[in-house]
C-alpha cells in the first residue's frame, strides 16, 4: 500500500482553509480582504494570518513572526489594501518559510 504524502506547503494548504471557512482556520477576518488578497500570486507566496480584525502577511509558517510586511485592516477597501500591499512589498521578499522567524544575530560583544 502507498501511503498518501501531501506535498503542499502550509501555505499553500492554509489559504484554501481561509477561503473556504474551514473550521480549523483563524476567525476575525472579512471574506472580502481574504479573497482580495488571495487573488494576489505574490500575496499567495505569503502566510496569511488573521488576528484582531487584520489580514497580515509573513515569510514564515511558525510563531515568532516575521512581522515586517504590511498588512491589511479589514475595515478597508480590500481590493485596493490587496494591490497596496503587493506594492509596499519589499524586493526580497520571497515564498514563506516553514519554521519561526530566525531572531536576529546578537552584537558581539
């Protein structure tokens, strides 16, 4: 017998549980600015995270967060906070990694 392996990424599995309300998924959110920001491809490279009525984006899978990427308030037009988004990402900005943040190297002392 074969045993079924996923080969999708966290982030490729987590944006379909956004859209589909999948009862795993966060809560607090708007379809709106998770379907906006969905159809956004370098936006879909990013993991999504909703929290405290805010979409927000990381380059990684696992707490702690990047946390340097904008984000969308979902109070807003969410077509336009998606493609103001995708404009204020920065040029290395790359597919989500799938482990915690790295903490930033310590000076030498």
């Amino acid at each position: 017998m074969i045993d079924d392996i996923s080969t999708e990424t966290v982030v490729e599995t987590t944006w379909p549980q956004l859209l589909e309300h999948h009862p795993d998924a966060r809560r607090g959110g708007s379809p709106g600015a998770i379907e906006a920001a969905s159809a956004e491809p370098r936006l879909r490279q990013l993991f999504p995270f909703l929290s405290h009525g805010c979409l927000t984006f990381h380059r990684n899978t696992d707490y702690p967060w990047s946390n340097d990427l904008p984000f969308i308030a979902c109070t807003t037009p969410y077509k336009v906070s998606a493609a103001l988004v995708v404009v204020h990402l920065p040029h290395d900005f790359g597919p989500a990694i799938e482990s915690p943040w790295p903490e930033p190297s310590s000076a030498p002392s």
